[in-house]
C-alpha cells in the first residue's frame, strides 16, 4: 500500500507554505521518505538527516535530496545545518532511539523559521502494554528504542521553548483501519505473516505533536 500518503505528510499538509517551493528538514531521511515526500511536494527544496544516507534508500532516494546532513543526533552538533532556514521540519519515529531526544529537540527548533512548523512523531506510553508482532507493535519489539516518551513531556517541551502547540494526539487514520483485512491477508499470502505496523492505526501505537515557532 504504498500510495498511501504518510501520516506524517498528512498532518502537516494544511499548514504548509501556499509557495510550493517551501524548504523542508527531514530528521531521519530514511525509508525511502526522499522520493515519497518529492512525490507529493516535486518542487519542494529537500533536506535529510540522518547517521548514514543509505538506510534502505535507493539512488532515487539520495538523487531526492537537494541537501543531506550525516550526522549522529546524540552528539548535538548541529552547526552545518542552517538556523531560521526551514519552512517546516518532521521528525517520524526517531526520538524514541535517542537516549537524549529532549535536548536534540529543543536544539533543532533553531532550524525553523519563525512561523514553520514542526512535526514529531514517535510510540504511545501505551505501546508498551500492546501485543507483540514482527516488525514492531510492542515498544520492546524494536530492540533499538532506548527512551519512552509520553505525549505530555514532549508538550511541555515546545511550551517551554516558546512555541505553539497546533495539534497533539493518537495518531489514527480510519482509511488504514478499512484496510486491515486486505493487508492482513495480503501480507498472510507474500510474506506469510502480517507486519506490526498494520496493526498500528487500530491500536494507537503512536502518538503526535504538531507545533508552531512562535514569530
């Protein structure tokens, strides 16, 4: 189901820029995100971040990008990357394999222009309590997720860095929901099991923050 247009995409969607040329800071540009994000957004000016380029992305994926920072976020040393630049920044699934997310967080709010936006996404509090499946439905199915954040801290957080808070909550989509039972016996028949990720919408594996730097 690939046409699916991420949550991450979604969300931010109706806050972007009316230019079409708005530049974007993608914080772990993996998974092919590249070549999705230009998909929706061709003429959006693209920059990724993330310890190494090659993380299951292809050469369409590196030729995506306008930009890319490698670096290892831990170490908070983000002076090649520049500040009041980006329009709008996403991070989708990367704090929660940080041991210090918080303070990667608040050092990478600089990046935004007054007015942009920020998205962050990562695993519900509740995830840890939810059934395990491949591929991650459980917290501790992912042996590289070091932190739990909850929704409240990482609200506090922006608060306290003078940003606005647009929208917080369970991420959900109730089209991925219809369309359990297609994947369910889809993946049943290719893969011979069904990945934890499509089970994620129904249980509410993750949680989101969508925030605004204060002008």
């Amino acid at each position: 189901m690939a046409f699916i247009k991420p949550h991450r995409l979604k969300y931010v969607h109706s806050y972007l820029p009316k230019t079409d040329n708005f530049k974007i800071l993608d914080i772990g540009a993996g998974s092919h995100s590249p070549t999705i994000t230009k998909k929706y957004y061709p003429n959006c000016e693209y920059s990724g971040v993330d310890i190494t380029s090659n993380y299951n992305n292809s050469e369409d994926d590196l030729k995506a990008m306008d930009h890319f920072y490698e670096m290892d976020l831990t170490k908070l040393e983000f002076a090649s990357i520049p500040d009041n630049y980006f329009d709008v920044m996403i991070m989708s699934h990367v704090i929660e394999h940080l041991y210090n997310g918080d303070l990667v967080l608040k050092a990478l709010i600089s990046k935004l222009k007054p007015g942009g936006i920020f998205y962050i996404e990562f695993p519900a509090e509740r995830s840890v309590s939810l059934p395990s499946k491949k591929e991650t439905l459980n917290f501790f199915d992912d042996d590289t997720h070091v932190r739990i954040y909850s929704l409240k801290e990482i609200c506090n957080l922006f608060l306290l860095q003078n940003c606005i808070i647009v929208k917080a909550g369970t991420v959900k989509s109730w089209f991925n929901i219809f369309l359990m039972p297609i994947k369910i016996i889809w993946q049943t028949i290719t893969k011979g099991y069904v990945k934890g990720g499509v089970f994620w919408d129904w249980y509410g594996f993750a949680d989101f923050v969508l925030i605004r730097r204060k002008t």
